[in-house]
C-alpha cells in the first residue's frame, strides 16, 4: 500500500482561500449590522432590518466572484462556517447598534397606581407606575374636573421608584377625568387616559343581619353585622358590655372583618359569642373607613342563652 502524495501547495492555497472567505463574511456582516441599525432607527422596528441581515450573507458569492477567489472546491461545513461567523457577527454589533445609550427603541410603559373612588377629607392623589429601559423625560398629568374644566399639564412627582404621584388641590365631589403623558430620553412619548370618583366624606354605616331585639341569642351563634361606607372599611372592632367610647384592642381575631371582593363597600363583621356568659349583654361594634379614617360604632342589646 502506497500513502498518496501529499500537495502542500494546494492545501496551502485552500487554505488561505478559506481564511480570506472568513474574513470576508465577518467584515460583511459588520456593513449588514450598520445597515440595519439604521434602518432599525428609522422605523422604529427591527424585524425587517433583521431578515434583511439575514439575507445579507448571500452577497458573498458577489463578493467572493468580484475578488477572482476560486470557492468551488468549497463543501458544506466551509459554508455552514462561513454562515455561522457571519451571523454571530452580525447579530452582536446589531444588537449593540440598537439598545441604549446608542438608541432607545421601546417606548416607555404607564401602570395606573390610583385608587378609583377617592372619598373628601383625604388626599386625593393620582398615581401611576412609569417602567422604561433608559430613562423618563417627563411625566405629567392633564385633568378634567367634574364641571368640564381642563387643566394642566402638570408634572407628576417621582413618589417610590418608578412610582409618579400628583395631590389635586381643592378637590370637589364628582368624576375627574386625566390624561398622564410621558416622554422618555429616547424620545417616545406616550399617554392614557383614566377617570376617578371624588366621593362624599360620610363614615361607615352598620347595621344587624340578625339579631333578635325582642327575643334572644344563642351561645355560639356567630353575630354578623354589615358595613358599608363609600371607599371601603379596614377595620372593625367590638366591646362587651362596655360604654360607647371604649378602648380595647382593634383587629381582635374575635371580630373577623370579611370584605366583599365584588363591592368592596359592602363588608361583613362576624363575632364568636362562645365564650360569652348568659344573660342580657351590650354590644359595641366599631369599624373605621379606609381614607381618611373616620369611625362608627353602635352599640346592640340582647339576651345570650
């Protein structure tokens, strides 16, 4: 058995043929990222600046026929390597070309942070969330008032964070309608449009589901008492055969507060009575709003057995 003749000469050529073809497919691929990017930047979207990349390789061949370099002796693993630096070429300076502090593609996001009925007697506030990916210019706030009065823009106060915060002042009873606008470094601007309800400072009203006034109560009967106010309780308490005004420990796990989830202004408050003597009883029940606090209590006889 003979080993066949070895041409250095033609591996050599090959060779550097390949290297040539390299170096050509990564310097393309820097000229396709630039072109991109720019594209990118003009409108604002990168998915046709991508496919455009993309197809950006299959210049080579041009550019391989122009330079005279022979690529027929070429099989599919130089291709695919070939392809493979290409594209890690060009997707790396894109990406570089297209995200801050060179360029700012994703316009800024508005969370609304503000509480829809607000009641007289607290601050009214609106509140929003501002996320962006480089930074916020501004944020400001135009406002409607119940009587169709415009107002504004206003600038918003970073409160928490991201969060922006703007007191109305003066406000009155009735429906406020806003625009929140936001212009980030990159200069996207972007706005929404919300509404609250100013509401009547009133306290909480409670009254019995069912106690019996003329009759009596059974020892272990949970009492129910419901609560309704116009922002909601957070708070509800009660007081054994004590006076009106009396102290005792708010939140007692004796008097469990449950909040309607689909009209959080209406609660209920149950009290356990199975600890409770027998005998005729005054019971207080106190519960208190959640802004700007104000509080109710009554005060309900009965017979416990």
């Amino acid at each position: 058995m003979k080993l066949p003749i070895f041409d250095e000469r033609s591996y050599l050529k090959q060779e550097l043929r390949g290297a040539l073809f390299t170096v050509l497919c990564v310097v393309l691929a820097l000229a396709m990222a630039a072109v991109a990017g720019l594209l990118t930047w003009a409108t604002k979207d990168g998915r046709i600046a991508f496919i455009l990349g993309i197809l950006g390789f299959f210049l080579i061949r041009m550019v391989l026929k122009v330079l005279n370099i022979d690529t027929k002796d070429f099989d599919k693993m130089r291709w695919a390597g070939g392809f493979f630096s290409y594209f890690l070429t060009f997707i790396a300076i894109w990406i570089l070309l297209i995200n801050p502090p060179l360029v700012d593609l994703v316009p800024p996001k508005i969370t609304e942070r503000t509480a829809p009925e607000q009641e007289l007697g607290a601050i009214i506030a609106i509140g929003a969330i501002v996320d962006d990916n480089q930074g916020v210019k501004f944020v400001q706030v135009i406002i409607t008032d119940p009587f169709g009065h415009e107002t504004g823009p206003f600038k918003m106060d970073r409160y928490v964070n991201t969060e922006y915060r703007y007191v109305i002042a003066n406000p009155v009873e009735g429906r406020y309608n806003y625009t929140i606008e936001v212009r980030d470094q990159g200069g996207f601007f972007v706005d929404a449009n919300y509404h609250l309800h100013v509401l009547k400072n009133v306290a909480p009203t409670i009254k019995p589901y069912d106690i019996n006034y003329n009759g009596t109560v059974l020892r272990g009967i949970d009492l129910q008492f419901q609560v309704q106010d116009n922002v909601g309780v957070i708070l509800a308490f009660y007081g054994l055969d004590q006076r009106t005004n009396f102290e005792t420990y708010p939140g007692s796990p004796e008097a469990k507060l449950t909040i309607n989830k689909n009209n959080p202004k209406d609660s209920i408050v149950v009290i356990h009575t199975k600890i409770w003597d027998a005998g005729p009883h005054n019971v207080t029940v106190c519960a208190m709003d959640r802004v700007p606090h104000r509080e109710t209590c009554n005060s309900y006889k009965l017979n416990m057995l």
